[in-house]
C-alpha cells in the first residue's frame, strides 16, 4: 500500500479524536486524525508527522495524519496509525495465505456483524476475517486495544460463531510497524477483551499477528508475529 503524496510536520495538539494542529514550513494547519484511538503515547507536542494532503482542496481539514515517529529506547521507530491501512494491506496480502485463486469478499456481512473480509479458498473452504490495525507498543512489546472496545468483543464472539456453522474464522492484528518482540491483549486497559480472545482460542478461531515494513508513504505486511494470550 503506498501513499500519492506525502509530507512532514510537527505536531503540536489534539483536541479531539479527530482531529489535530501540526505545524508544516513554519505554519500551523488542521488536519484529520485517521485513528479515533487515543494514541497519546504517540501524539507528543513536537513529534515528526506525516501527512497525506486530502484529495478535496476545499475540506476544511487539508492533510491527514497518517504516520507519526516514536522515540524508544532502540531509536526512532516509525508507526502508521492510519486506521484504513491494516484493512488495505491485509487485502494485498491476503492471496499469499489464502491462495492466490482464493476469492476474496472485502466487506462481508455475517448476522449482526460486518466482518473485514470473507474468503472461498483453493480448497473450498469458507473463512470469516477480521482485522485489527494495532498501534499500541511498550519496550518492544505491542498489544490491543488501546481503549475499551464492546464492538471487538462483539466481532470476536460472532467469529466464534462462524466456527460453531461451520466456517473457519480468523482474526488478524496488523502491527502498524517493524521490530517489535511479541503480541499480546492489553489486559490493563480491557481485561474483557483479553478474555474474550482466550474463549475464542478455545472454540476454533484462528488469532495471529503480523509485522509491517513501514515507510513515511507506504506500508507492507512483511512477517508473522508471536501472539501471546
């Protein structure tokens, strides 16, 4: 997945989850957050931006943040928190794990829930998929979600429910970036979650985590990642 066009700034405030004032040549501008988490361990006054010009000239929002630098203590590492992203790699990607004839639905409605994409494989299976871009990462160490969510409580048992009528069901974490040690729930923030994520273990659901070779314009998934639950 690569960006058309894509500069930098600094970021300067946050007053909603939408969005942000960065400052670009010396000038300060609005522009759309495409992340509603709260990624405050990321948007720190003064952090190096990216942002991707909006193709309208005339929204009120000219840029969106898509890209943010992080200082750890390995160095400067970069992360995509562009919420659109995960979904669109995993579309690229997809036909290396399902088959490259696998048909692939983007956008499958499953009883109450839309899942991110449905799969006929080579072989003639069914498969549910649901992805979850992941942006949260402490000493190398990543995890999800990185504030409460009933909604990824409600994807993961209706997963468990394509595996009780007979499908294979999937849940993938993209990791917005590279180097990092291992998945894990964030138990701390929702230990709901993290226990729905064991139940669904439990009753079939395939969970994996997977890497993404980032640059300041493009984002690529490049491995898989341990998943601890």
């Amino acid at each position: 997945m690569k960006y058309q066009t894509v500069i930098q700034g600094r970021f300067l405030s946050r007053p909603n989850r939408f969005i942000a004032y960065v400052e670009i040549d010396g000038k300060e501008e609005i522009c759309h957050v495409k992340n509603t988490g709260r990624c405050k361990e990321l948007l720190i006054p003064g952090a190096t931006v990216y942002l991707e010009p909006a193709a309208n000239p005339e929204r009120k929002t000219k840029y969106d943040l898509i890209a943010v630098e992080k200082t750890t203590e390995g160095g400067i590492k970069l992360i995509n928190m562009d919420s659109q992203a995960p979904n669109r790699v995993f579309l690229e990607w997809a036909p290396k794990f399902f088959g490259e004839n696998a048909q692939i639905i983007p956008e499958k409605k499953y009883k109450n829930s839309r899942f991110d994409c449905y799969v006929e494989s080579e072989d003639g299976r069914h498969h549910f998929v649901e992805v979850k871009g992941v942006t949260l990462e402490k000493d190398g160490v990543v995890s999800f979600p990185d504030a409460p969510t009933q909604r990824g409580i409600k994807h993961i048992f209706e997963l468990c429910d394509c595996v009780k009528n007979g499908f294979s069901a999937y849940l993938f974490f993209v990791i917005q970036m590279k180097d990092v040690k291992y998945f894990t729930p964030n138990r701390k923030t929702h230990p709901e979650f993290a226990d729905a994520l064991l139940q669904a273990k439990q009753a079939g659901v395939k969970i994996y985590a997977v890497d993404c070779d980032i640059t300041s314009d493009s984002m690529t998934i490049h491995d898989f990642v341990e998943t601890i639950l």
